[in-house]
C-alpha cells in the first residue's frame, strides 16, 4: 500500500517512487505524492518528513 498523507483539506496523498537516470548517467530516486496508490507505492525514506504547502495542501518530502 505504501505511505499515505491527509492534508489540513481532508484529502489523502500516496507517496511513490521512481528511479531515474539524470544526463551525467546518475541514477536518483525521486518522490512525488498522488491522490491515487500506483504499483510504484512506497513507505516514508528514512531521514525525510512531509511537509505542506500553505496555500495548496500539496505534501512533499524533505530532508530533517
């Protein structure tokens, strides 16, 4: 199922995740919230906390 975040609005974000290649070659994960749970659902990383924004309710992650 993964992490799930209700916002100050009442509606509920699912955390994914997605490996990437960046141009250099490098590979990275990255986060992104989703009003519906997609097979790539995860749980919360390790050393991240989820913020919202003020004027949207959109979460997002950052680092402690």
């Amino acid at each position: 199922m993964g992490y799930s975040h209700q916002n100050s609005k009442g509606k509920t974000y699912f955390l994914h995740s997605k490996d990437v290649e960046l141009k250099g070659g490098r590979q990275q994960t990255i986060y992104y919230f989703a009003k519906d749970s997609r097979p790539e659902a995860c749980d919360l990383p390790a050393g991240k906390v989820v913020i919202e924004n003020t004027k949207t309710g959109l979460p997002f992650l950052k680092g402690k």
